[in-house]
C-alpha cells in the first residue's frame, strides 16, 4: 500500500523532452511539477467509474476520506452528487397517494 513518504515515478523520457521545450519557450518557464499534478488530478478523475465516484463520496461522508482527498478524486462532483442525493430525497418524501390512478 503507498504511503504518505511514497514518490510517484514514471519513465517519461519523451515527456520530460516535451516539457523541457515548452519551459525553452516561454519567458520564466512553467511549473512542471505543477502540471503534473493536475494532470494526475485529471487523470484519476476520469479513470473512475460513476460507481466509484458514488463509493467514494460515501466513504467522504463518512469521514474516511479528507476534504482534500476527496476533492482530489471527485472535484466537482461532489456537489453534484449531493445535489442529486438531495433531490432524490426529496421526490422520495413526496406525497403520492393522490397521484395513483383509479
């Protein structure tokens, strides 16, 4: 399991030349560090199936996963998925007795 102290490694020769260009070219470079970040970010969010994303908000909602974390994995979508929570409570609530047909 990783820990906290774990570095993440790649062999990214061609990315690492990409990256290198692009830092050439631009007047005081570009944070490389930080555009591997948030593509990690992106690319964690979209590998996770809607199904996950349900889990781990769960797991969020009950505190096993930290704000951070979880904005890490789901982002926007936490508010979505509150959002549709709420809504499905709410239609669950709803009085339908007058609503069946006779």
């Amino acid at each position: 399991m990783a820990t906290n102290n774990d570095k993440i490694q790649f062999r990214g020769e061609v990315e690492k030349e990409a990256t290198q260009i692009v830092d050439q070219m631009r007047l005081g470079g570009i944070n490389i560090s930080e555009l591997a970040r948030q593509g990690l970010r992106e690319k964690l969010r979209e590998a996770l199936s809607d199904e996950e994303k349900i889990k781990l908000h769960q797991r969020y909602e009950q505190g096993e996963l930290s704000d951070d974390v979880a904005d890490v994995l789901l982002g926007d979508a936490i508010d979505e998925i509150e959002r549709e929570r709420k809504a499905f409570e709410e239609a669950a609530e709803l009085d339908t007795t007058d609503m069946l047909q006779e």
